[in-house]
C-alpha cells in the first residue's frame, strides 16, 4: 500500500467518524465528536496495519476481529444501569458502528463507507422520535 493511499483511507475513517460524532454531540450524548473520529480512526489504524503486515501473506481478519472486540469492551464502558433504566446502549452501538466504519474505510471500500455514515446518521436521526413515540403509547 502507498503512503498516499494509506493517508486516503485514514482520512476517509477520520471524515465518517467526524460526522457520525457531530450528529451525537449535537444531540448531546456522552460519546461524541471526538470519540467517534477517535474509535473510526484507531479501527482503521489497526485495519491499515494488518493489511501492511500481511500483504506478503497471513490473515488480515485476526486484527479486525480484535478490533470489534476492544470496541465490545469500550462499549460497555458507556452503557449505565440506574435503578430499573439502563441508558448509554444507542450511543454504544454507535461507537461500535463508527469502529465497523473505520474498518470498511480502511479496506478502501469509499462509497460503502459513505453508506455506512448515510445509515448511521438515519438510524439515529429518523428512528429516534419513533423509538419515542413507541415509549409513550399504553
């Protein structure tokens, strides 16, 4: 892989987890702008790594299956039990999404990277008064 390309792919894990950030900072969840271009940047990262190391040969998937591992436990650092209400579970999915998208933008996989934020942002953005609406019903 070139330096160039490596920069691409890296920019591209920064610019999703950006955007998937700024949509929940402005909604003001815990987990925001930084740390989803943090996670989508360390995923792609360790991504950009195993596929240096094991262009010559090996298996590129150990790496990126740890990765949903660290992430798993980085997530569960985020959910909160108070009394019978357990919040923080969409913001850690989130972060798990932004790891999954860090990792398909380090794949260079660019337009699938663009759906992937074009799903996140909808999900939280057009499920959530749903999610509301379906709380409040009897």
């Amino acid at each position: 892989m070139t330096t160039t390309d490596f920069i691409l792919r890296l920019l591209a894990a920064m610019g999703a987890g950006l955007i998937i950030g700024f949509e929940r900072q402005w909604q003001h969840k815990s987990a925001g702008l930084r740390t989803n271009t943090l996670v989508a940047t360390g995923a792609a990262l360790f991504v950009l790594l195993s596929i240096n190391l094991t262009q010559y040969g090996g298996d590129s998937t150990r790496i990126i299956g740890q990765v949903v591992t660290g992430i798993g436990f980085l997530g569960a650092g985020i959910i909160f039990k108070e009394g019978s209400n357990v919040r923080g579970l969409t913001t850690a999915a989130t972060v798990w999404c932004s790891a999954a998208i860090g990792s398909v933008a380090a794949g260079g996989y660019y337009w699938e990277t663009l759906i992937g934020v074009v799903a996140v942002i909808s999900i939280n953005l057009l499920l959530n008064p749903l999610g509301l609406w379906l709380s409040k019903r009897k």
